[in-house]
C-alpha cells in the first residue's frame, strides 16, 4: 500500500487534487473570473551544474574525473546544444536562455495560466524547455480551459506570433498580446488595441510575475532541489497550490 501512495504522489495526482480543491473554494467565494485569463512562463533552474552537460557519446566508458566532487571541465570552443548534449545529473533539464544575452542555463518552463479578476492561477503546468515550449502550453492551457463562452488572453510580446494568435482566435478567444514592433510587424493589429478591454488586460497581465516570484522565493522553485521531470513538475504544482492558499486567506478574509 506504501508504494502505491508513494506512486501517486511521485506522479503528481495528490498535488493535482489539491490544487483542484482550492480552486474549489475559489469558485465557491467567486473569486474566480470565467472570461479573463493571463498566460505566461518561467524558468525553473534544475538541479543540476553547467559540468554534468556532456556530450551523449561521453556518458559511456568515460574516464573517471580528476576530481569527483568538483571535476575540471573546460567548455572553451565547445558548442553545446540540447541535440548532442545531456546532463548525467538530470537528464531532462535542457539548456535554455529565457532572452538574448542572457547567460544560458539547465532547467525547465514553468507555465501558468492566470484568471484576472483576483489573479489566481487556474492551471499550473511544467514543461521541458525549448523555445517554442512557452507558447505550446499556452494554447494547450487555453483550449483546456474550463467553460465555452469567449474569453480574452491577456500574454507578453512573445506570444505576438502569427501562428499563435491565429491558433488562440480559433479556439474561441480574443488574444490580447503585448504588440511586437520592433523590426517586425505585429500580429496584433487596431481591431484589438482599440477597445477599452485591450489596456486593461495588459495592465492585469503583469500580475502573473507575482506569482512567479512568489513561487521562486517563498515556494523555492527559483532552483529545485528534484530531479526529473516528473517530481518537478508535481513540486511546481503544490507551489501554485500554495499561492492560491495564499492568495484566498486574504480574499477572502477581506470580505469576511
């Protein structure tokens, strides 16, 4: 019996559960707004240093290092990517830079979709990283979100791609991206911007970082201390539980 509940915790299906039953209390109090929603990503820093990323062929037969504890490793002129190269500490952290001149680093994306009215997180979600990761869960949050009226999407200037906002329109919701002009043109054009709801939603959208760096700090997700997709993403889980515990002891408290 042990290892089973051990299982399921491992899988992530308790913090599932908890999750969706704070989302309950949410609904009950009317906290939760049903046509306004965020997305959003971040990175989530593995468990795992720059020297455990090797190349695949290297994980076999290699000589033992000078040093096991701290081995001297030199990267100079090396070009490293997620298709030659792993960690042998976690083999699903990829190497990823959230933007230009950013130093790039192991770890995974943690994604979330954000109602508006009290920004609580309606939907936690842990990928591995890549640069299109961000917007693919995004839209997988979107269409998995729950009721079927039209809502508004509210996300940053990386989200303002053609494919992205053509996809989101299609699943019955108003994207309302940060506009992308540098050197481009945006996806967004003047039927969006125009309307009241547009500014708004930009406004309401920084929230989410919020959340984030609660979840970094006070959850301590900036660097997990698991390895594995999997445990990740059942820890990222139970911090967006936390968050929203949080946020609904002083919601509710306020009105009470």
């Amino acid at each position: 019996m042990y290892s089973k509940n051990r299982e399921r915790l491992l899988k992530g299906e308790v913090a599932k559960a908890f999750f969706d039953e704070v989302l309950r209390i949410a609904r009950e109090h009317d906290l939760l707004s049903d046509e306004h929603f965020t997305v959003d990503g971040t990175l989530i820093e593995a468990w795992a240093s720059q020297k455990s990323f090797k190349k695949k062929s290297e994980t076999e037969g290699a000589p033992p290092p000078d040093d096991p504890g701290n081995p001297t490793v030199d990267f100079r002129g090396e070009k490293r990517s997620n298709q030659t190269h792993q960690s042998t500490t976690d083999p699903d952290a990829r190497l990823y830079k959230k933007a230009q001149g950013q130093e790039a680093q192991l770890g995974y994306l943690g994604h979330a979709l954000m109602e508006n009215r009290n920004g609580l997180v309606i939907e936690p979600r842990l990928t591995l990283a890549s640069g299109t990761a961000e917007r693919e869960a995004a839209l997988e949050m979107v269409k998995a979100r729950p009721g079927a009226g039209r809502i508004t999407v509210g996300a940053d200037k990386n989200y303002d791609t053609a494919n992205w906002v053509q996809q989101v329109r299609a699943c019955g919701a108003t994207p309302h991206v940060a506009q992308n002009n540098t050197n481009r043109r945006s996806a967004i054009d003047e039927r969006t911007t125009r309307h009241p709801g547009y500014a708004l939603s930009q406004k309401k959208r920084k929230r989410v970082e919020e959340i984030f760096g609660w979840m970094k700090t006070v959850a301590l997700m900036r660097q997990v201390r698991h390895r594995g997709w999997e445990r990740v993403a059942w820890m990222f889980t139970w911090a967006a539980a936390a968050y929203n515990l949080t946020r609904l002891r002083n919601l509710i408290g306020a009105t009470a």
